[in-house]
C-alpha cells in the first residue's frame, strides 16, 4: 500500500474515476456515472450506472481471482467480471486470505521536528495536561446512573459553576453496566481500567464517583486505598450509605463545590505540544474515505508524532486484513506479535459468539462504495500514518510511551472511543463518509468529512472538509498540516462542532465482554 500522504488523486485520475495503485484491477468513481459512458481509465463503455464512490473494474477478473485496491487484495471475484462491470457485493467476496507479517521489517523512525510549537493546556499534578477542564460524576454500576444525572442536573439549576468560571461544565458519566456480572473475568478487568482511566483524565479538573453500594465493581476496589488521582480532587459515596436519592443529591452538591473549588484553580498556560495524544477514528465510512479524510489524517498523525506527541489507532475488527501493514511498522519483532495476538483473539471471540470478522462493511459503509472488511481496513489503516508503531495495548489501558500505537477494541465507534479516552486521549480525531453525528466528553471530538458532498449536507456538524482533495485537487499534504493546525487550537479550548452542539451525554460506552448474569 503507498504511503498515506501521497497525493492518490494527482497520480492517476480522468477527473471520472480514479486509480490508487498501477496494480489494481478496479477503479473509483468520482461521481454519478450512467451506463454506456466511455472513461479514459476504462477500455470499454461501462456496462450500467455506477454511484460515486463505488468500484468499476478496468481489466477481466476470473471468478475466484483477487481483486485489488490500494495495490493490495480486497476479496476474490464471486463470479466473472468483465471490464466495465461494476464490482460490489454482488461479484465480490471476501475469500480466503493469508498475510505475511514481517514483524518489524519496515520500521523506519520519523525525522523529529523541535520546533518548540505549544498549546494552551491544564497542567496537571500527576504531569499530565488536559485540553478541557471539566468536572466529572463518575458511576460504578448502571443503577447509580439517574442520580448522577440528577445531581448534574441540580447544580446546573444552581448556578454553581457561574462561581467557577474555569470549570467547563459538570459531566456524568452514566453506563449499562457495573452489575450482573463475573467479579473476576475479562469483562471486570476491562470495566476496571476504563472507569479508572476516566477518574484519572487530564481533561477532568476533579471526580465525584457515585456507587449504589450492593454492585459487584465496589467503589472500595476502585479507590483501592490509594489515592486515584494525585491532586486529591476525588470523592466518592454510595446512595445506599447517603440514606437514598435525595439525601445522596444534596450530599453531592456539597462535594461538587468542593471539588469545583479545587477544578477552578486551574488555568490554561503554555505544554508542548508533546502532551496532545489524538484517538483516532472512522465512522460511516465510505469510498473516498481511504482516499481522502484518512490519509490526511495519517499525516496530521505523523507530524504529531514528529512533534513527541502520541496517536492512537484502535478498532482491531476493522484492521482486519490490513494488520501486515502494521506488523511491518512495528517497533520490535515482540509488538507486532502482540497485534497479531489480538487478532487472532478476535477470530476466537467472534467465532463463538456466533459472528465473523466479514461482519462489517455496515449496510451504511456498503452504500457508500464499501464490500469487503479486507477493503475497509486497508482504508482505516490510513489514518495511522507512517510511524512506526511503538507498542499494542489493551481497551482503556493507559498509554505510558509518545508515538504511534494501536489500542485493541471493537469498531463501534462509541465504545473504541471510549477505551482511547480511558487510555488517555485528550483529543479525539473521527473521520467519516456517511455523516456520523456525536462528541465524547470530556475529549473534544473533530469531525472530518471524506467528501464534499456530505460536507455541503452537514456542514453544521463537520469540522473540516477533506472532500476537496479529490473535487479542488487539494494535496494530502496540505489537508494534512491544515488539520494539524486545527488540533492545535482545539486543544488550546476552540470549541468543535460537536462541543457546540451538545454532544456526549450518551456517547461513554464501555466495552461489556462476558455473560450479563
């Protein structure tokens, strides 16, 4: 596959259809395409319409051949397809498919920048640095959830916060889960390290953890006898011990001002920008999405790692078919076992819950031009760039190393998300075709469109316009830098689309693994 930052669409491209690689058997419609028209990149007249974003295949395909995009394989031919064809769930499948690895073979460090560039962050005690400064309510077990709902919305009747002008806002964390479930397993491990990850984020300014008191995740093993954070900012209570709702509402205004006392003490000064670490992801995605919006943010995410900052790619179910690319660019022989060992957990897991990797493209992603997991992921992989890929951590574990890494979740956007905040992120990055809609506090969420048509559509709700790499001949490079700029200002408090509009009172989705009991 080429380098994420070349400019696919200068290297071969009528203007109709565009080809990625001189190797690949298909070509991309760059729009609306009737039946019978004759394109430059297509010998013969195409056999019937073909909708923007979609496959159109330029040489003859053998049933059970590979077919090939981004110089790489995307399935095998179901049946035979002649030049002209429209090639898509129909006549091509995913197949049968074997990767070499390489571990380690192709990682080449990228050439540092220093210069010195900052960002206006909240420094925290513990040395980590926060782009919001908001007050978290943290919840043990769904059944706590309606009250830490209640008490946000109580002290924002109050006017609390007006007394706080530092403080961004009161924000509850509220899940499905903390119950009913093994206090021993996987799944208990996983909800352990992201709501700890949560009470620990440099983006909140303090915690009030509430629990119901009879859960199997206990606010006594969360706490677990030292202290979460290291500023003290954390308290915690259960409603069962406050004597019932309202009771565990007033108690918990008090400590909200206490706590808000503390969070407003903090204002933003000058970090490196070193300390911006960007999660990384796609949702709704579509034909141009590997074209477009995900190579340029490949090469935002190198010019931040070229900086000493950190960038997290995630959704090993949608890395599927593409993780050789990534073996290649791991650090060391053991961090590309480590991804491989990932993969090949999911193989079991899905297996025996009665699903398949070729699960996804979603109906919404086959729409949008998508077949295969194999075409999906080869496009998803763009967004991580070029550096090499230090090492692979588990769902919400904290990143403790600067660079590119990948952190193992599921590709439902709200949960990957979830685990790259837990594990860190200060800042979320989503690219998509589609037009998904959503924010993820405490981390402002940048939304960037792989095309301009859905951008034209939703413009109130995208930040950036990655459509005119394709439509305007913008360079990846220049898309790339100009989204690099933005992240900047972002973490520096310029509010995103989604902060604007309210999002992420739903969007905390930890990763439930196990039977629900």
């Amino acid at each position: 596959m080429q380098a994420p930052h070349k400019n696919h669409n200068l290297q071969s491209s009528s203007g109709d259809v565009l080809r990625l690689s001189p190797s690949d058997n298909v070509v991309i419609a760059l729009r609306e395409i009737a039946a019978a028209e004759q394109l430059d990149l297509v010998p013969v007249p195409l056999a019937g319409s073909v909708t923007r974003g979609h496959k159109i295949a330029v040489a003859p395909i053998a049933k059970g051949e590979n077919v090939i995009r981004y110089g790489q394989i995307i399935g095998q031919a179901k049946a035979d397809i002649a030049p002209g064809e429209h090639v898509h769930v129909h006549n091509l499948g995913m197949g049968a498919h074997q990767q070499d690895y390489a571990h380690a073979s192709a990682s080449y460090p990228l050439q540092s920048i220093t210069d010195a560039r900052t960002f206006q962050g909240y420094h925290r005690s513990n040395g980590k640095v926060g782009t919001r400064n908001y007050i978290g309510i943290l919840t043990t077990v769904n059944c706590s959830g309606s009250v830490a709902r209640f008490i946000a919305e109580a002290a924002e009747k109050s006017g609390l916060l007006e007394e706080f002008p530092n403080v961004d806002g009161v924000v509850p964390i509220v899940h499905g889960t903390g119950c009913g479930m093994s206090g021993d397993n996987e799944g208990y491990a996983t909800l352990f390290r992201t709501l700890a990850g949560y009470a620990q984020h440099p983006n909140f300014g303090g915690i009030l953890l509430i629990g119901l008191g009879c859960e199997v995740m206990q606010v006594a093993d969360l706490v677990g006898g030292q202290p979460i954070r290291a500023d003290g900012a954390l308290r915690y209570m259960t409603i069962q011990n406050e004597g019932g709702t309202r009771k565990t509402i007033e108690r918990g205004l008090e400590q909200l001002r206490g706590i808000a006392e503390m969070a407003n003490k903090a204002e933003r000064a000058p970090a490196p920008i070193s300390e911006i670490t960007v999660g990384m992801q796609c949702g709704g995605s579509d034909g141009y999405s590997g074209i477009t919006a995900n190579p340029a943010l490949g090469y935002a995410s190198d010019l931040l790692v070229r900086h000493g900052g950190t960038t997290i790619l995630s959704e090993t179910s949608e890395i599927y078919g593409a993780e050789h690319l990534l073996t290649r660019r791991a650090e060391s022989i053991e961090v590309g076992q480590k991804l491989i060992e990932r993969v090949r957990w999911w193989e079991d897991y899905t297996e025996r819950n009665g699903g398949e990797m070729d699960n996804n493209p979603s109906p919404g992603n086959k729409r949008g031009g998508l077949t295969t997991i194999l075409e999906k992921s080869l496009g998803a992989v763009a967004k991580g760039g070029t550096a090499p890929m230090r090492d692979v951590y588990q769902f919400g574990e904290i990143i403790d190393k600067h660079g590119f890494v990948f952190m193992d979740s599921p590709g439902f956007d709200p949960c990957s998300v979830t685990g790259q905040v837990a594990s860190g992120a200060n800042l979320i990055v989503f690219t998509t075709g589609r037009g998904s809609v959503s924010g993820y506090q405490p981390t402002p969420c940048i939304k960037l469109s792989t095309n301009s048509e859905m951008y034209a559509r939703m413009s109130e709700d995208m930040d950036l316009n990655c459509g005119d790499i394709v439509t305007d001949g913008v360079s990846i490079e220049t898309k790339g830098e100009e989204l690099f700029e933005i992240l900047i200002r972002v973490a520096s408090g310029e509010r995103t689309k989604s902060e604007e509009l309210g999002f992420g009172g739903v969007e905390f989705v930890p990763w439930q693994i196990g039977a629900v009991m």
